[in-house]
C-alpha cells in the first residue's frame, strides 16, 4: 500500500497523541496541530501487537517528521479558519426523499435554502449540500438526478452568500457543477474511489476534498464489515488516498480526512475508532467527524432513539464534545444549536474560554 510521509517509521510504528488541555502544562508538551491542546505523551501502537495496549513514550521522543505532522498548523479550509479554539460547525442539508435521518423534508428547493438559512443563523460555518442518500442500503441515484436536487440550491445560497457550501457527491460530474455553481469544498465519502475523475476535477478547481474511509459501497457495506485492526486497516487506507491526490496534483494543505464512522462499520469498529480519533492526526491533515444521528447512538443510547433518529440528538452533542477534545477541526451535524451549546460549554471548561 502507498505510504504518505509519517504513516509510520521504518519499524512499522504508529503514534496516537494521549491529548490533554488546559493547565499545568508540562515542559516538553507539543501543540497538536498548532492549536490549545497539547500532548507530553503518545502511544506507540505496532500491527504485530494486536490486541495489546500500546507503549507509551514521551513526545520529546518521536520521529521528527510524525511530530511535524502532529503539530504543524492546519491550513485554513475555503477560508474558515480551523485555528481557533474548539471546532468548527458543518450543517447538513440533505436534498433527497431518503436520507436516514431527514429524507424528504427539505427536498423542495425553497425547504431547502429556508433550512441552509436556519442552520447558517444557529452557527453553523460550513453548508454539506447532498443529492443523494448514502445510508446503509441506499441506491445510486443518476448523476442528472443528483444535479436537479442540489443545483438550484446551491446557486440561491452562493447569491445570498451563505456559506461556504460543500457538495457531498461521490461523482466528478455533480462535483464540477456544484463548483460552478457556487460550491467551495468537494465532500467525498469514497474518498474518490467511486468515479476516477473526481481528482481531476478537485485538482483543476483548486477546491478542498474532504476524504471519508468506506468499506463496500453504502448498497453493500453493513453487510458483515471485516478488518483486520479496524483502526490501522483505516488509517493506512486514508494515508494512501492522500498519496493518491497528491500524485493528482492535490496539494495537502486542502485534505480533510473523515474515518467514516458507520460506513462498513460495526458497533465495535465504530467505537474503536472514536477511542483512537487522535491517531489520525499524525497523517497531518484536518479531521472531520461525522456520528450525527447515526444507528449505533441508537442502538447503543436506547429509548425512542433505537427507530428516531432525531431522538439521537443528545448522544450525537456528547460524541461531539468527545471529539473536539481529541482536536477534531470539523464537525458534520444535524442539530445545529444544541451541538454549539455543547461545544461552548465544554470550551469554557478546557480552555477557560467564556465571556461571562
């Protein structure tokens, strides 16, 4: 498999950051991704030991090319600014009779836009527009179909100015419309795998990719996922499809990397993958996070939230302060003002940030 520049070191090691905030702050701490956490430790994890913890040596001893990938600042995103504390807000807006969560209320264009406004007013920084339905079982929809759905939308937005918008499409057509139409960032959840002239279009446009790990397609990926260490097997595959923009003339500094909770996912290798979110950042690119309203809170949450998926509200705000205190820089939400309340309180409390 490809490898990008601090994948591992030579003797095949992986380094998870063990990331804390606030103070006191040891001498010797890094700054992850150049932000207000910081980690003195991390967790040197090796395939060969699957199954066992791994070593914990100080950070003052990693690699020098790892500890530049984990605490380079992150380059700003369609001109949001992923510096500052916390993490920022991406809203969904789904234009499709059949998303798990939402599918058909927001369908009609004008539904649509009234939405993406709401959603702008409640805080969110970024608009992930979507024509088609990637939820466990879901279809293919024509790339014209997909067209029609998020086109006009888009095109209203960019008038008003609302945005950026991201198109959430796995078809280089779609996405070189939506760009034209006024979209910023390309939103891949095959990590262009699907269409082989996806990279072409994000590097000719000069647009932000969003890489999301998948196993299967959504017709047939929750059908008995396997993986021989689920965290690993989806690291290297995402640092390999870094590899693979950067041959297509996609420049680093405009990756975002999603692990793709729920696609091709056990219960198990979801959690897994939650527990090591901070592993990721060692492949020196911002991280996206996208758990809202999912299945597994249900399943795991209980109560109406196992057949409503808006009853997943409270579990999807408590994954999303778990991940912006492993540093995540994107979160990709549904319920945009109890998610902010979330975060806000939970910045107050690391970081000491509040205005009262």
């Amino acid at each position: 498999m490809a490898q990008t520049p601090a994948m591992t070191d030579p003797q095949g090691y992986y380094y998870r950051p063990l990331v804390q905030w606030g103070r006191p702050r040891p001498p010797g701490a890094l700054a992850l991704a150049g932000g207000p956490l910081w980690f003195a430790h991390v967790e040197r994890l090796e395939r060969r030991a699957r199954g066992r913890a791994g070593e914990i040596i100080a950070a003052e001893a990693l690699p020098g090319d790892v500890r530049e990938a984990l605490t380079a600042p992150r380059a700003p995103v369609a001109g949001i600014d992923l510096m500052r504390p916390g993490a920022r807000i991406m809203g969904i807006l789904n234009v499709t009779p059949d998303s798990f969560s939402d599918g058909g209320r927001h369908l009609a264009p004008e539904r649509a836009i009234e939405h993406a406004r709401a959603m702008r007013d409640a805080g969110a920084e970024i608009i992930d527009i979507g024509g088609e339905s990637t939820r466990p079982g879901a279809r293919e929809v024509p790339a014209d179909a997909e067209m029609a759905r998020v086109l006009p939308v888009i095109e209203a937005l960019s008038r008003e100015g609302i945005g950026p918008i991201s198109i959430d499409t796995r078809k280089a057509g779609v996405a070189r419309a939506a760009l034209s139409a006024g979209a910023a960032i390309v939103n891949d959840v095959s990590a262009m795998l699907h269409d082989p002239a996806m990279a072409e279009v994000v590097a000719v446009a000069g647009a932000p990719v969003c890489l999301m790990h998948a196993q299967g397609s959504p017709e047939t990926m929750q059908q008995a996922p396997h993986y021989d260490d689920v965290v690993l097997d989806v690291y290297d595959h995402l640092a390999a499809r870094i590899a693979a923009a950067e041959a297509a003339g996609i420049a680093k500094s405009r990756i975002i990397l999603d692990p793709g909770i729920g696609f091709g996912k056990t219960i198990a290798h979801n959690l897994a993958l939650l527990r090591a979110l901070s592993l990721f950042h060692a492949l020196g690119c911002p991280l996206l996070l996208g758990v809202s309203r999912k299945r597994f809170i249900g399943a795991l949450g209980g109560g109406a939230a196992l057949e409503d998926a808006r009853a997943r509200m409270p579990g999807s705000a408590a994954l999303a302060v778990m991940a912006m205190q492993q540093g995540v820089q994107i979160l990709r939400v549904h319920d945009i003002a109890e998610t902010q309340q979330a975060l806000a309180l939970a910045r107050a409390v690391m970081l000491e940030e509040t205005d009262a």
